[in-house]
C-alpha cells in the first residue's frame, strides 16, 4: 500500500515538473513577442516635416 502512495507522490511531482517547464516556454514565446523599442542614434536621421 504504501508503493501506491509513493508512485502517486512521484507522479504528482512529475507532473508538477512537466507543468513548469511548459509555463517557462510559454513565458519565453511571449517575451519574445513583444514589441521592441527602437531609438534612432542620430536625430538627423529623421526626415524633416518643414514645407
């Protein structure tokens, strides 16, 4: 008896495991989905808007 309740703790902790592991790829894909901000290094890049 006390197998089963030992194979079921270890299933637990696997599956908690498993569980993180897929939350901590998903939490990359978004990281890596977000927009980036983009600065310009000269500010004579910029087309004028005098007319």
């Amino acid at each position: 008896m006390i197998a089963f309740y030992l194979t079921l703790a270890a299933l637990g902790a696997a599956g908690t495991v498993v569980i993180r592991e897929m939350a901590a790829r998903e939490a990359k894909q978004r990281a890596a989905l977000r927009p980036v901000r983009v600065r310009a290094e000269v500010r004579g890049n910029r087309p004028s808007r005098e007319r």
